[in-house]
C-alpha cells in the first residue's frame, strides 16, 4: 500500500492513472474500505493495482 509508483523505474513521473475508486467510510467516520488505484508506467509499460492510504487521492481530484 502507497502512492502510485512504478517499481521498475522506481518514480511516478510516468504513471498513468487508469481508475481511482475512492475510500468508503462507515457512518462513524471509520474508515470501512480504503482507496483503489490502478495505473501503467508509460516508461517501461508496466501495469500496477493496489489500496492506496486514505490521505491520498489523485492530483485534481475533487469529490463533491
């Protein structure tokens, strides 16, 4: 679990994010699911997936 960051080349200049699904909350403001994210390394082309932390979100994302 992290930031979107190609292990081959070892940076996220060249991740291209291919979807985003938000964390879920219980009512409490618990978190109850976290963040998913899946992305492609434009460099070396090699694919990723996994939660990222709930203090990260997409650059310019906006939920509202």
């Amino acid at each position: 679990m992290g930031k979107p960051t190609c292990d081959k080349c070892r940076t996220d200049e060249f991740v291209y994010l291919e979807s985003y699904i938000p964390p879920t909350y219980r009512r409490d403001g618990t978190v109850a699911t976290l963040g998913e994210v899946a992305y492609t390394c434009t460099h070396c082309e090699d694919f990723s997936a996994h939660s990222v932390p709930v203090t990260w979100t997409p650059p310019g994302w906006y939920l509202g």
